[in-house]
C-alpha cells in the first residue's frame, strides 16, 4: 500500500495501528499493511467500525493471503466481539470481490494460479508474473 494511505490510516487510527510502531519481536504489525491499494476503502470502513465500537482494539497484522484480506486484532474484551469478528468477516468476503490494484468491484476474479490475485479484467491485464 502507498505511503500516504498507510498514514492516513495510521493517523486516523492511532488506537487501533498503535503497534506499528513496535518491534517485529512483538507484532507483525511493524512491517505496515501488506496490501495494494484497491482495498484502502475496505480497510479504512473497517477501521472505523472497530473503532467506533471497541476503540480499545489493536490490530496486530492487515495483509493479503490467497487473494483476499486477513485482518487479525488482538482479543476483544467486551461485549462487541461477535460483531467486531463479523464486520471483519464481511470485510474480507469483500475483498475477493474487489480488485486489489484499483478498487473496482467490475469484473473482478480471483485466479486459481501461481501468486493468487484478486484484481479486474483491467488490471489483470497489466499485471505481470501473475497467472
């Protein structure tokens, strides 16, 4: 993901990003946010819902694994669980529905070979090393 959009969530949520700044010995989440671009809104919308709900939630690594977004906090101690674990669920159904470069939701398939992607027609194109 860009810089920019990294900080903005960052800065939006300082609460919920607050382990980036920590050591690898200690969160994953120092190595950033392991996705392109196209998923940002997915991410930001989850950010705030989370927030919204249990501010005292930390995500502990934001990244892409088999063509769609994993999205892993720390424990949830309040009352909210199911349905900050829910919210995250839909978030990453949505994903393979969404492109990863661009964000589209047109056209979009997840291919079954080598690095598995999520991405539309357009950007499957342009991509390459991809199957």
């Amino acid at each position: 993901m860009r810089k920019d959009l990294e900080e903005k969530l960052i800065n939006d949520f300082p609460g919920l990003y607050t382990q980036v700044t920590w050591s690898k010995e200690k969160t994953c989440m120092c190595w950033g946010f392991d996705i392109d671009d196209g998923w940002f809104n997915i991410v930001y919308d989850l950010s705030k819902k989370i927030t919204e709900i249990a501010p005292e939630v930390q995500a502990l690594q934001v990244k892409e694994k088999y063509g769609g977004l994993r999205f892993y906090i720390g424990e949830v101690l309040n009352e909210h669980a199911d349905i900050i674990y829910k919210l995250i669920y839909d978030a990453e159904e949505k994903s393979f529905k969404t492109c990863e470069l661009c964000g589209t939701i047109e056209n979009v398939t997840t291919n079954e070979q080598n690095w598995i992607k999520t991405l539309c027609d357009n950007c499957r194109k342009g991509e390459t090393n991809i199957g």
